[in-house]
C-alpha cells in the first residue's frame, strides 16, 4: 500500500510539472465582422430570399391561419404578403443592378406596438398591430386605395438605390451617418399653405449611421430626417445585418423609418415601379 501511495504522489508530481511547461494557448478573439452570413444567398434575388424566411406553423384548417409569433416573429411572412399585395414583387426580383439595399420588415415589425413604427399601423390607421395568428393569403385582400398608395410608398421608402449599405465599407467610422437615396418620390407640399402641390422628381432621402462597433441605425435622430421630431422614436436599428443577394444587400429591422409622412400619399398610385 505505501508503495503504491508513494508512485501515486510521484505521478502526480510529474503531472503537475509537465503542465506548467506547457506552452500558453493563443486567447480566442471572436469578431463577428468576420463571420460572413452570406454565402447561402449569393445566388438568390432579394425575392428568393424573403421567400425562404417563411414560417411553418401549423395551420388553423377552419381559418387558413397559422402562428407568426414566438420563434416566428423574426421570419418574413407579413412582408412578403404586403409586397405581393402590392405588386412591387419586381423590385426585389430585378437583375438590372446590384447597387441596392433592401429593408425587409420581420413578422416582429407588424405584430408588435401600436405606434406610427408599425407598418400596419401606417396601412390601416386605428386598427393597430397585425394579429397574430393570419391567414396571409386573404389578409390585404381589402385594402382602400389610399391603404394601397400608403402601403407601396412604405415598401419603396424603404430600399436604397445606389449602393451596397454595409457597416465595413458604407459607413467606416463609429457614430457617423450618410445621406443615401431612396425609390420612393418626394411628395411637394407648399410650405405656407400645407397643400399638397404633386409628385417631385426628387426622391425622399435616406440616412444611415454606424453606431457602436457593427450597428447599423437607420435615420438617425441627429441626421435631421424627420423636422420637428425631438426623440429617437424614429430612428430604426437593424437587428439582422448583410445578406447579400445576386442584386444587392438586405438587413432586416422591426419596424419603418420614414422621410415624409406616409399620408401625403394617399392619392398618389407607386404601382409601376422603378426597376
């Protein structure tokens, strides 16, 4: 027995020695810049994407309806129902260029808060968040005309022309913000009168800020956007960032920002779209 104890203790002395000669392992940095999410999608339009991001919860079989909430709610269900009831599909289909920024509404954006940030809210005014459990396939089948006009302003609003927006090369410093353009036409309104006088050939801008190191904030209170606004209620962070497409790049936020208020076009048809 005591010899055993005593190339007991001897093992473990030499244990412990060769250990503390061990060389040190390098620490492991994890930078989240370099973990490229996009690689699954350079062959997709933004279409096919948003079109992947559908949810597969079990459908109600007397209402049609299906759950978008819970692990749903970052899936792009509602979104992809609105822009097919808009018809504004070719957009986000178009090959013409890769030089476009898509903003794509989660589930999140439409069912959740009761505010001027929620699209629905935007589309049908007093009728609040989205539901949520719906039948997609019938649930912008009633929309008025101006609903229409507000909803395709909404949809072209929110993509940007011109350039791959993205936090390494866009917008390479830290609380710095550009000024890009948007699909969606200013509305021109006589300032003294408030009337509305018709579409300009100008379209509403679009501002974007890297704040922190990768977050990407879109109209940021300070950019001016918004005359009149005083808190950040406007302001819209990107919660998924850099999908890039074969025609451009989309990041994914939860609810609209905005240049102009979304009723001046409510008598203004933005069906044919700008390819």
């Amino acid at each position: 027995m005591k010899l055993y104890f005593k190339l007991s203790i001897t093992f473990l002395i030499a244990l412990l020695i060769s250990s503390c000669t061990l060389d040190v392992q390098d620490e492991f940095n994890f930078q989240p810049d370099l973990i490229s999410p996009d690689d699954p999608f350079q062959n997709m339009t933004a279409w096919e994407f948003i079109g992947s991001r559908r949810s597969n919860s079990i459908v109600d079989p007397d209402t049609g309806a299906r759950d978008l909430g819970g692990f749903n709610e970052n899936n792009l269900d509602y979104f992809r129902a609105a822009v097919q009831a808009a018809g504004l599909e070719s957009l986000y289909m178009q090959t013409n260029t890769e030089d476009r920024t898509y903003l794509l509404f989660s589930n999140r954006a439409f069912i959740n808060g009761n505010n001027e940030r929620n699209p629905n809210v935007i589309i049908n005014g007093s009728l609040g968040a989205a539901p949520r459990n719906v039948n997609l396939d019938t649930f912008f089948d009633d929309l008025t005309t101006e609903e229409m006009n507000r909803l395709r302003a909404m949809i072209r609003y929110h993509i940007i022309d011109g350039e791959q927006v993205n936090q390494a090369t866009s917008i390479p410093r830290i609380n710095v913000f550009r000024e890009f353009n948007s699909l969606l036409p200013r509305v021109d309104v006589n300032q003294r009168t408030q009337e509305i006088i018709g579409l300009s050939d100008e379209v509403n801008p679009i501002f974007v800020e890297l704040r922190e190191r990768l977050v990407l904030v879109i109209n940021p209170l300070r950019s001016g956007v918004n005359p009149g606004i005083t808190t950040s209620d406007f302001e819209q962070t990107v919660v998924q960032h850099n999908f890039v497409f074969n025609n451009g790049i989309g990041h994914v936020i939860e609810g609209t920002a905005r240049a102009q208020e979304y009723s001046l076009y409510n008598n203004f048809d933005l069906s044919i779209p700008n390819n």
